[in-house]
C-alpha cells in the first residue's frame, strides 16, 4: 500500500507541473476501465502503459514536448487505477522522463524544474541521493553555482531507513561534488592572489579562505578516489592542490595508484595523467616510455604516440626504435591520422634512417608484411595522390617519400606526386626521386621480390 500511494502521490505531481509547463489538451487516452477479472486487468493495464511509453518516447524523438507532457500526464493518471500487487514502482520513469521534458518544453523554467524535482526528492526515497545529485547538475548548467553547493550540503546530512553499502558510496560522491565546487571556489581565489604581489595585497582573509577551501575539497576529494572507478575529473582537481602545496610525493603516489591499481577499471587518461606529471616533474626517459608503454597498449591511435615515437627513436638502445616504428605505424593505421604531416613525417623520418644505415630493413618489411593488402588504397591512391598535392604539399612529400621506398617508384602515389613535384622545379622533389631510384633494392627486399622479377 505504501508504494502505492507513493505512485499516487507521483500521478499527482507529474498533472500539475506538466499542466504548469503549458501542455496542448489531446484525446484522452483509453484505458481499460470495464469490470474484468485481476489476470485480465494485468493484462490490459500492462499493454495499455507499454503503449502509452511508445508514445511517449514516439513524443520526446519528434521533440513534440507538449505532446509527450500529455501523454506521461495520462501514464501518471493510469497508475492511480491500477489496484494490482503487481506494482511496477514507475517513480524512476515519471522522474527521468519527467525531466527531460522540462528541459526541453517551450513554457517551463527554472521555477517549474524545481517544483517538479523538489517533489520527485519525496516520490522515491531509495533515489533520493541521485535527483539530487541531478538537480545539483541542472542548476550548475544555468550557472546557479551556490544554490547546486547548497543542494548538495542538505544531500550530504539527509538520513533516512538502515545505512547500506550502496548508500554510503552515493553519499561519498554528493562529498565529492561538493569537494569539485570546493576546489572551483579555491582556484578563484588562488587566482586573485596569483595577480597580486605579496607586498601590493594585504588581505590575508582572502589567503585564510582559500586554505579553507583547500582543506575542504582536499578531505572530499581523497575519499571518492579511495574507491575503484573512474574519476578523472576529481584525480585532476586533488592532483592540482597537493602541486600547489608541494606535495609531490603524496600527488604521485595518487596518480600512479590511479593508473597501476588493478582494482580500478582500464582508463587510458589515468596513465596520461600520470605521464604528463612525471614530465612535468623532469623524470628520467625511461619513466616517461614506460608510462607511453602502457597508453600505447591501450590506445595505440592517442595523440600522445607522435611523442612517444620521438623519444624512442632518439633512444640507443635498438629495442626502443623498433618499437617506435611499430608506434607510427600503428597510428597510421587509423583515419584521424590519414592526414596529420607530423605523423607521416616521423614514419618518413624513420624509413630513411633505416634505408641509409642499410641496418634492419626487416623491420618495415615486418610491419608491411601485414599491411600490403589495404595500406596501398588505404593511404596511397591516386585519388589520395591528388588530393594531398592539392591541399598540402608537406603532406604529399612525406607520404610519397614512405610510398616510394615500400611500393617502388611505379607506385601511383609516388608518381604522380614527384611528377607534379619535378615538374613545379622544386627541389627537394628532384632529390626524393633520386633517393627512391637509388634504393629500389630495398623496396624489392620488402616486396618480396629479386632483381631479376623487375623488367629492365
């Protein structure tokens, strides 16, 4: 009976702030309402609300608002008649939905979301820590910064039935908001301190109210990331204070729990995080490639790899550069990068070593190896061919630099790019065709091929 007159009390709610948002009047919406047995009745009733959610969701897809504020008014009401034990507890539907309308109706405000979501607060106390949490975000997208802290503070001290597990990790993250709004209100005043010399600014109230806020989101902050998951934003935020304050130790010890902790979910910005601390901090090479290490493996098109093969080419140990130019290769491999010059550059770069030392040549032959049946039209067309030299000649030298030593100087992207290069009396084009007829035995021991297959 309780649940029930909590999806009453729901129904009610729901009427009145979809007629507030000024919903259009539909067709009222048939329901089954004839006297028939309780199998019965569950039967109609459930077909009757699946067919008033289609409408709905039909509704919020056209972004017909007002429509669908009708039809969840009708889907409210239908619960009110409905006296089966059965009972769906549609509290987190009339809530989600609920709000997505009015984030959306042309006549609701402020006001309205408020009124809708302070109720929905009381429609289901097992959600209540997440409307709230909700309702903290909605008021920080429309810049309401102390009201959302406000929020979150009477979420914080609100008790309500036995303490579980669940509810306590829900509590830490409402903590945690309040320790990011914290920190937000610590960097403004970190800030204002950082415009003014010591000896121009005399108002130690503002230094004294910063260390406040410090302590504050410090103590919130460390807590949520006891716990596996991910919480990029929170690692940042907590990492930012203890620099500030010159705990470094503490702030490497957080990130490389953050990164190495098996516990916690894959996360590939948990081991950016930790390489761009060890850079900033002047850490040896060998830590800055053993963290790129680990980002390769898990995202091997990152932004970061160009980095990381430049530092593995400079490396003297051989091991280090062939696994740089695994690294670019395995960049290349995807579209984003089809037409990033630095990336092409470093590939180029690389090849050319290679072919002047005249030193592991089976290197680019092993990595061609499971590339030759779709990198050719992958990257060197004719149609790419064009395109490149007609939107980006740095570009077009690059890749015909890297297509002329692995695909021979018949290749159609070699070509037609030296040939449009030769032809514009450029001279680093004239060189790069000298350089590619030069070293044709390379491309044949890449190839596969002997001298003697290649016509005269």
């Amino acid at each position: 009976m309780a649940e029930l007159e909590e999806g009453k009390e729901g129904a009610a709610v729901t009427k009145s702030t979809m007629e507030a948002a000024g919903s259009i009047p539909l067709p009222p919406l048939r329901l089954p309402c004839q006297p028939v047995s309780s199998h019965e009745h569950k039967l109609n009733f459930g077909k009757s609300k699946e067919m008033c959610l289609n409408f709905i969701q039909d509704a919020m897809l056209q972004k017909q608002w007002n429509r669908a504020a009708e039809f969840l008014t009708f889907y409210a009401e239908a619960l009110e008649k409905d006296f089966s034990r059965d009972y769906m507890g549609p509290s987190e539907i009339i809530w989600r939905i609920g709000t997505e309308i009015l984030c959306h109706h042309s006549h609701s405000g402020m006001k309205e979301f408020n009124s809708f979501i302070e109720q929905m607060k009381t429609f289901g106390v097992k959600r209540y820590l997440k409307v709230c949490l909700e309702h903290s975000f909605h008021l920080l997208c429309n810049g309401l910064v102390d009201e959302a802290y406000q929020n979150l503070s009477l979420a914080e001290s609100w008790r309500f039935g036995e303490h579980t597990a669940i509810r306590d990790k829900e509590i830490k993250l409402i903590q945690a908001y309040k320790g990011l709004l914290d920190y937000y209100s610590w960097s403004k005043q970190k800030n204002i301190l950082l415009e003014h010399d010591e000896d121009e600014f005399e108002d130690l109230s503002v230094e004294q109210e910063m260390h406040s806020y410090f302590r504050k989101a410090a103590v919130n902050l460390k807590e949520i990331i006891k716990i596996p998951g991910v919480w990029d934003i929170f690692v940042k935020c907590y990492v930012d204070l203890l620099e500030f304050y010159g705990d470094d130790e503490e702030a490497r010890q957080v990130l490389s729990e953050y990164a190495y902790n098996s516990k916690f979910p894959a996360n590939p910005n948990a081991h950016v995080y930790f390489y761009q601390f060890l850079k900033r901090h002047g850490e040896s090479k060998k830590s800055l490639i053993s963290a790129l290490k680990i980002l390769h493996d898990l995202v091997p098109s990152h932004e970061l790899m160009i980095d990381f093969n430049t530092m593995l080419q400079k490396s003297k140990k051989r091991k280090n550069r062939r696994l740089g130019l695994q690294v670019i290769f395995a960049v290349l491999d995807y579209a984003g990068w089809k037409e990033n010059v630095k990336a092409w550059s470093c590939l180029a770069r690389q090849v050319k070593q290679i072919v002047i030392s005249d030193k592991h040549p089976d290197w680019i032959e092993q990595e061609w190896d499971s590339r030759k049946d779709w990198w050719p039209a992958f990257h060197f067309s004719h149609y790419l061919a064009k395109k490149n030299w007609q939107e980006n000649k740095s570009l077009s030298y690059e890749k015909a630099l890297v297509a002329g030593i692995i695909l021979g100087k018949d290749c159609k992207y070699f070509r037609y790019v030296s040939h449009q290069g030769c032809k514009a009396q450029a001279k680093k084009f004239r060189i790069l065709k000298k350089f590619v007829n030069k070293h044709i035995p390379v491309h044949l021991r890449i190839s596969g091929l002997s001298d003697s297959s290649v016509q005269p």
